[in-house]
C-alpha cells in the first residue's frame, strides 16, 4: 500500500506544476494584449533648483502610481524633459523645441512666472496645454489664456490672512520688501490695497535686485532702519530672502521692536536652507498654504524620501513642501485627461509656410488634441495629497494659510486663516462664526530678539540713529502770546521760537513713553516772512517736507484728507466779533418795556376792579367810602392805585374787603419786583446792545468783513456769498481795533469772523467794546499735523490728554495769558425778555376770585337781612324800580354795623324801630334821628320804603313789632297800604 502512495504523490506534485506555469503564460499572454499608446508630455524645470529637484521627483512618482492603480488604462505619458537653468530665455526654447519637434500634448512647467509669461504664450499658440505647479504669479492669470493650468494657489489669494495678521496686532504701518522682477512686484498692489483696507499704511517700498551684492543689501536696510517702520513684508525667493535676513541680523534689525512676516513662497522652503541661515529667521511669522493630514501622505512621504534620495544623493537638507504635492497631483490630473481625451486625434497641424525663410514660431504646428484636453483638466475634480484639486478657471481656488512662527529649528504653530472665519487658533471647518482679526484666536508668538519675546511689538519706532523730526511752525505778524518766531536777517535763521504752542507741544512730547528727538523749523522765506498760508504749510506735510506741523493750526476737514490730525488742544469755533453800542439815553419810554400791553391793560382793569371791590364792600360801614358821588369814586381809585406803593391811608373796617386787600397786596407786591427787575435788566442789557446781531445783515447792507490773514475763515465767508471786495485781512489785535474805528464805510469792517482762541485774546484786550454775536461754525479748535496714517498720532493725542487734565495746561495759560484782563462773558441772546400776562395769569386769577367771592357773600349777607322789605314787594312792581328801591336801601348806612355803635347811639337807634325814608326830617312821633338819605336827598313821598329792624310785616303789609313798642312809632295799616299802592301805581 505504501509503494503505491509514493507514485501518486509524485505524479500529482508534476501536475501542480504544469498548472502553474499553464496559468502564468496565460496572464502573460492577456497582458500582451492590451495596447497602449504613448503620449509625449514635456517638462520644463530648473533641475538644478530645489523646487525643480523635488517637482521632477514627484512627476515620475505620480505616473508611476497613477498607471499602478491604473493597469488597463490605453494611454501612457512619456517624460520629455527639459532644464530651463533659471532662465527665461533657455525655458523658452525648451518649450519651443518641445511643442515644434517632439509635438508633446501638454508641457507640465516652468518653474517661474517669469518663465511661464511666455511659454503661456507659445501654449496659447500651439493649443497646447501648459500646467505649473510653482508660478504663482497673480499677474500670469491676467494673460486669460484658457491653455493655462495654476496648479497652485495663487500667491494674491495669502495677501488676506497677512492684511489678517497686521491688523489683529495694530499695526498702522508696514513696508514691503521684495524682489526686483516680474514676481515681486505683481504681488504689490494687491497687498498694498489689502494693507489699505484695514488703514494701514505703506509709507516705502523696498525692492532689491536678484543679482544684488550684501553691500547693496545692506544699504538699503540701513535705509530702512531710518524710518519709523518696524514692520516688514518680506516676497521674494528663497535664496535672495535668506541673504536678506542675515544681512539684517548682521545690521541689528533682528532685535526687540522689529516684525518679519514672509510669503508663502519663503515659509514653504525655509526648512531646506542652510542650518547657519536659520538662526537670522528666528521670531519671523509666515503664511503658507495648509496642506491636511491624511495616511496616503505619510506613505507617499516616506517613499518620497528614499526616491528623492536616489535621484539627488548629494541633497541632503531637503523636505517634501507644498510644491511637490502640487507637482503630484498636477501630473495626476494630466494623466487622467490624456486617458478621458483618448487618442483619436494626436496630429499637430503644420503651418503652410516655406520652411526656408520662416521662423520657428511661424512653423509651430497646432495640437488637434488641445481643446478636447483642456476640457477634460476643466473636469477633472479629485482628492490628492495637497487637498482637493479641482481647476476653477484654469486655476486651484483659495482654502487656509497656516501661519507660523520660527523658533529655534522649529516652527510653532499659531493659527489658520480660513476666507470664511478669519483668523483661528484651531481649524475647525465646520464653524460658521464670523471673520475675526482678534490676536485671541492666535497661539504664543515668539518675536524677533532677546529679553521679553513674548511682548508684541509696537510696530514703529522713533530711529535713534536717524534725523530728528522736523517740525514745521508758522511765521506770522499778530497774535504773538500763540506763536512767534524772531527772525535774524542776517544769518536768514530763526533767533527764538517760542509760545503758547511751543510750550505745549514741549509739554505734550515730554510726556511721551519714548524719546523723540525734534527740531523747529519756521516755514519762511530768507527775508523772515511768511512762506504761505496755513494750508500750504499743512500740504508740507504731505509733500513729506516737514514731519509734524505745530502751530495754532485748526483741524478742519479738508486738511484732514491728506494729513492726520491729533486731540485738539484748544477751545473750538468761529464765532463773529463786533462793537456794542449804549442805547440808553436814545428811549425815552424804556420804563414800559418790562410789561407787555397785555400785562398792563389786564392791570389797570384790576386795579379798577379791586377799587370798585372795596367801594361796595365799605360803602355801608365805613365814613371814608361815603360822601358825595365824585368823593367816593375819587376815593375807590385812590385806594386801589396807591397799593402800588403801599401809600394808602383810608381805614378798611370790613373782614371781607381786608381779605381781598391782602390778596390783591400780595399780587401787587409780586408785580412790582418783577416789574423793578426786568427794568433794571432791560437798562443793562440795552447798554451792551451789538451793532449787529446776524450776519446775514451784513450781507444785505454789503458791508465789510474782517478775518486773519492766511486762515481758513476765508474759505467760510466766501461759502456764505461774501464778495471778495468785502473781505479785510488783518494780523494783529491792534489792526482789528483799527478797522472797527474806521467803520465799513471808510475801508474798515462791521465785523470780524474768527476763532474762539483769537476772539478771546482780542476780547480781553479791548474789554467792554466789542462782543461776540452768532452764528457759531463748529471747528475741532487747534491740533497738531502729522503725516497720514502716523502711528505718533495716537501716542501724542493720549500726551495731549494728559496735559490738558493737569496742572501743566493751567500753567501755561497763566505764563503766557496771565497779564490780559479776563472780561465777562456777554452773550446777546441772553437779554431782558419783556413780562407778559402769561406769567402772571394764576395771580390775577386768585385776585379775581377772592373778590367776587367777598361779592357773592356780601350780596348774599344784604339781600338775607333785607329780605322782609325786598321780597314783599306787589307782583306788578317793576324790576327797575325794585333795583332803585335795593341800591336805596345799600346807599344808607348800617347801623348795626359796629363802627356806628357809638356812644348813646346804641340806645336812642333801638328805641328807633322803622324810619321813613320818603319823610324829610326825623319822624315826629320819636326821636330817630334823620335818615342819611334825607339828609342827601329828598325824594317823592311816593318813594319810600320801611327800613325794618325788628318787626314784621302782616299779612296785609303792616309792620308789627316783635316786642312792645309805642303804637305811635308804627304807621298805621291804611298808611301801608297806600305806601304799597303808590309803590305799585307810581307817582
């Protein structure tokens, strides 16, 4: 059994053999197959370049991968290289011999925009498609060629997150630096406008040839270190950038206070230079492009490392960067094009030209597969090692820049900058939160030098080795306590500077956190006068003749179009100075100004009101409101109007009628001062009565105007329709007095149109002549001129406020105003406002109700004591005769008023009880004395009625008395009865 076993095994291992090996040839044979085509594509590098090495490294690894993954693909890309050495001339025929001889279906290359601007063109001519990893130029996308394939991130697309950086710090200036070709300079614009847009400043561009020598390297940063920027934007290659950054280690430009921000182009390849160069990089930020994370990446960079290593053994320093990757993909793309164009239609069409005399480019033949390529790079849309890469427009779309800092051989990493989010710490694509600027949303920078390297620098510094600022100051005639400048003619030198504004400013600088050094420099001409107005001496400023202009210079809008201003340190305005004039002995009738004809009227008809008032309240009781008619009205009037001045002497027996006396003396009283007041007011304010109250008198009259010579007041009378002929310029207090004595008639002025300061200064020295009358033009008062965008400007506007809150400012005023009479402040529109019966409504008021309130009463108090006579009167008994009958009974004293209860008269009127009025005499039945009518007037004995005192009246109109009385004092009833009956009938 065990010797058939052996045979067996044997044969079936021969079997499995035969089977392999049938198999194999199989495949193989299926293999053999597949026809592919190859498809010639150019590359035009600089092979000498690190970009050029690493690029030309990853193009291979990327056909290799891409037709390993890719085994059944038809189409094959063949590399035809070509060393362009840094040469736009050689890149240039290298494109040309590859696109007219070797006919190549697309060039991947050159590695600069300089290179690529006319390969682009020669691409553009031939349809050939032309694809640079490495040309990042913003100015090559202006060629709008649709053969043009950026399969990189346009360097126009970081000016953002760098504008991003300055301003999360402050940082109201900054200087680019960069290199001198078409690469440099296409990024300036775009980063000056970005720089503009956050109001920072670019007050030089520094720009260094490639070929430059450290000598002139250093040249132009010592020129640099002369300027107040510490800011600096560094955009060039790799290998000038890092001579330039030594260098600047070297001259100390390394140090505390400086800011080194690079471009992607240097922050991409920093790690590939020289371990020596590193150390001048040290506290540099950069802005690169992001590349994520992902496996594939760490694979192919540890493949990347052995290749690259085989190709280049003598390259030692080098690292994968965003260009190989950009490499990688691009020529994974174009593989992927070439298959989905197909092979359909691979000729160059030929010029028909004679070969003999024509150019090169006259015979460069035309790719029949260019357009069907160009679409299909249009579509190709996928994930590679750089990120998503998909052509927008013939280019790669914007997505983050990382930013780094540089310490020691490493890079910390301290932020991202999205286009959605701005600035952020961490990358978190999916936050929505709004654009940020913010230093929060950035990690712990490392800056440039020793000590404190975490303190943020400032951004600007005052040189120390530079000149010292130069101050322009105005040269002027008058107004000398603000500014004056002695001129020595012969040396054509100031001898002094000095004022007001001098020693402000000298105030203001020594308050400064840091140094500056400055000197004066008076804006005249050789003779000592002055060079030009005061807008010329701030367009100075501009023109970067003088560095700072002090003065008193006013902040006013159109100066601050091309000048920055500080904090005002002065009062502000325009106001307009005329003279007063005394109007006080021109008004004869001043005293009825207090009271409007309201008020009077209203006055006197309460006076004789309030006569009338006491007149029927006394009348009855009181001996001084009684007598003849014209005695008694005489005496009414008399009354009320002497509580004017409190004269009245007539005694006031009755409650009701001192009542209404206290009312009416309190409302007189209140009148009086008030009319005492406004009479004195009015007399003082007439005094101090402006020539002219509005300007827009002075307009219609066409009289003159004065203003100070060289100021900006002229710009605002000409704005109000003023004629040039009305306008007077004056430079001194003295000449402003002058042409006010002169009067607009005879070549002076009505008036003078100035600042608040000056008007002052003018005021205290003419006290009590001239005043200030409206309008009031808003003005910022006087302010300190520094060039546009400044970053002194901040720094000296917190000095400002610090001395202008202190002591200091007080004690300049005093040194320089101290001697100059302080007049009181006179404003027209307060004057002596008339009184007017709205103010005193409430008083008359009270008055008027307090009397016909007595009226009421005692009305009520009459009619009630009288009403056994008043109210039995016959029904047909007229209304008029009635009303005679009631004011005679009124008109007859009261005799039981207590002011008639004198001495025996108490008892001889009680044995009275009814007196006639109608008989003359006293009645001869009793010893009543004679009524106070007859003795006044005699009457009708028709017209009499019974004065009742105590009685009744029958129900027949007998008087019957209540108590005992003589049966000869009572009338008899037929007596009555014809009294009633006359009273009835009439006479």
């Amino acid at each position: 059994m065990s010797s058939l076993t052996k045979p067996i095994s044997f044969h079936l291992l021969i079997i499995c053999f035969f089977n392999i090996l049938l198999l194999d040839g199989v495949v193989t044979q299926t293999q053999n197959t597949i026809t592919t085509t190859p498809l010639n594509v150019g590359v035009v590098l600089d092979l000498d370049s690190l970009v050029g090495k690493i690029g030309f490294t990853c193009i291979n690894m990327a056909l290799s991968d891409f037709y390993s993954t890719h085994p059944h693909y038809k189409t094959r890309v063949v590399i035809n290289t070509k060393d362009s050495k840094e040469d736009v001339v050689t890149a240039a025929a290298a494109a040309l011999d590859l696109i007219r001889n070797v006919e190549v279906q697309a060039i991947i290359g050159p590695k600069s925009s300089m290179q690529a601007n006319f390969v682009i063109n020669l691409g553009n001519k031939s349809q050939v498609p032309i694809i640079s990893f490495s040309a990042t130029s913003p100015s090559l996308t202006s060629l709008q060629s649709s053969y043009f394939f950026l399969a990189a991130q346009s360097s126009l697309f970081q000016v953002k997150a760098i504008s991003a950086v300055v301003q999360a710090f402050g940082w109201r200036e900054a200087v680019p630096i960069c290199i001198d070709n078409q690469f440099g300079e296409s990024l300036i614009p775009y980063l000056t406008d970005a720089l503009q847009e956050i109001n920072t400043r670019v007050p030089y561009l520094s720009v260094i040839p490639a070929s430059a020598t450290d000598d002139q390297i250093a040249k132009e940063l010592y020129k640099l270190m002369t300027m107040q920027t510490r800011v600096f934007i560094v955009h060039m290659t790799m290998s000038l950038g890092s001579r330039i950054l030594a260098k600047a280690k070297e001259i100390g430009m390394m140090s505390q206070g400086y800011v080194w921000i690079l471009t992607d182009s240097m922050t991409t390849l920093w790690r590939s230079i020289d371990a020596s160069a590193i150390d001048s990089l040290q506290g540099i930020l950069g802005v690169r492009s992001y590349v994520p994370k992902s496996e594939e990446l760490e694979n192919f960079t540890v493949r990347w490392k052995r290749k690259f290593q085989q190709d280049n053994p003598n390259t030692t320093n080098a690292e994968l960067n965003i260009f190989g990757l950009w490499a990688y993909d691009a020529t994974f793309s174009l593989a992927m094009a070439i298959e989905k164009a197909g092979t359909a239609n691979l000729r160059f069409n030929k010029a028909n030209i004679s070969s003999s005399g024509a150019t090169d480019l006259e015979t460069l033949g035309v790719s029949q597969n260019g357009p069907r390529l160009i679409q299909e790079l249009s579509n190709t849309k996928f994930r590679g090692l750089s990120g998503d890469f998909n052509f927008v427009n013939g280019q790669l779309q914007s997505s983050v820049f990382q930013i780094v800092n540089v310490n020691g051989n490493e890079e910390g990493k301290v932020g991202f900058w999205t286009p959605e989010n701005g600035l952020i710490s961490k990358l978190d694509l999916t936050n929505t939160s709004t654009n940020s600027t913010s230093t929060s949303k950035l990690g712990p920078i490392i800056w440039p030098g020793a000590g404190d390297t975490t303190l943020v620098p400032r951004g600007w510094e005052i040189p120390t080795n530079g000149k010292k600022l130069r101050i322009g100051v105005p040269v002027k005639d008058g107004f000398t306590e603000f500014l004056e400048v002695v001129w020595d003619p012969i040396s054509q030198k100031a001898k002094s500077i000095k004022g007001y504004c001098i020693d402000v400013f000298d105030a203001v600088m020594a308050k400064m956190p840091y140094a500056v050094p400055y000197e004066y420099v008076p804006f005249a001409t050789p003779e000592g006068k002055a060079a030009g107005s005061y807008n010329d001496l701030t367009d100075q400023v501009y023109y970067g003749n003088y560095d700072a202009v002090i003065g008193d210079t006013t902040i006013v809008a159109n100066r601050s179009l091309y000048v920055d201003f500080t904090l005002p340190y002065t009062e502000s305005g325009v106001s307009m100075v005329v003279p007063i004039r005394d109007k006080k002995k021109k008004n004869a009738w001043v005293f009825l100004k207090p009271l409007t004809w309201d008020l009077w009227v209203t006055s006197g008809c309460f006076f004789v009101f309030i006569g009338f008032v006491i007149w029927i309240l006394e009348h009855r009781i009181n001996e001084d409101f009684r007598g003849p008619p014209a005695h008694q009205v005489g005496t009414s009037f008399w009354f009320s109007f002497s509580t004017m001045v409190f004269a009245h002497w007539e005694r006031v027996v009755s409650n009701w009628a001192r009542f209404v006396v206290i009312i009416w003396g309190f409302v007189v009283l209140i009148l009086t001062q008030s009319y005492t007041a406004s009479l004195t007011s009015l007399l003082t304010v007439e005094q101090l009565q402006p020539t002219v109250t509005d300007i827009n008198e002075l307009l219609k009259r066409r009289e003159s105007v004065g203003f100070l010579d060289g100021s900006f007041v002229e710009g605002i009378l000409l704005g109000l329709k003023f004629d040039k002929f009305q306008l007077k310029k004056y430079k001194s207090p003295e000449e402003i007095h002058e042409l006010f004595a002169k009067g607009s008639a005879n070549g002076g002025i009505s008036a003078a149109l100035d600042e608040i300061p000056y008007i002052k200064l003018f005021l205290a020295k003419y006290c009590g002549k001239y005043t200030t009358v409206k309008p009031t033009f808003k003005t910022d008062g006087f302010g300190f001129v520094f060039p546009k965008g400044s970053p002194l400007v901040a720094d000296v506007s917190r000095a400002i406020l610090n001395v202008t809150q202190g002591d200091k400012m007080e004690q300049i005023q005093n040194s320089w105003f101290k001697n100059e009479i302080v007049c009181p402040d006179f404003d027209p529109s307060v004057s002596s406002n008339r009184l007017g019966l709205e103010s005193f409504w409430g008083l008359f008021l009270i008055a008027g109700l307090a009397s016909i309130s007595a009226l009421i009463i005692f009305a009520a108090m009459f009619l009630y004591e009288q009403r056994h006579v008043l109210f039995q009167f016959h029904s047909e008994t007229s209304i008029w005769r009635r009303i005679r009958i009631a004011s005679k009974i009124f008109d007859q004293k009261d005799l039981s008023s207590h002011t008639y209860k004198k001495s025996g008269l108490r008892d001889e009127s009680s044995a009275c009880s009814v007196h006639s009025i109608g008989v003359a005499g006293s009645s001869p039945n009793t010893n009543c004395p004679p009524s106070p009518s007859s003795l006044s007037n005699q009457t009708d004995s028709s017209d009499f009625v019974f004065f009742v005192e105590k009685g009744r009246i029958t129900g027949h109109g007998d008087l019957t008395p209540k108590g005992s009385a003589s049966p000869d004092i009572l009338p008899s009833p037929e007596r009555s009865s014809i009294e009633l009956a006359n009273y009835r009938h009439g006479p």
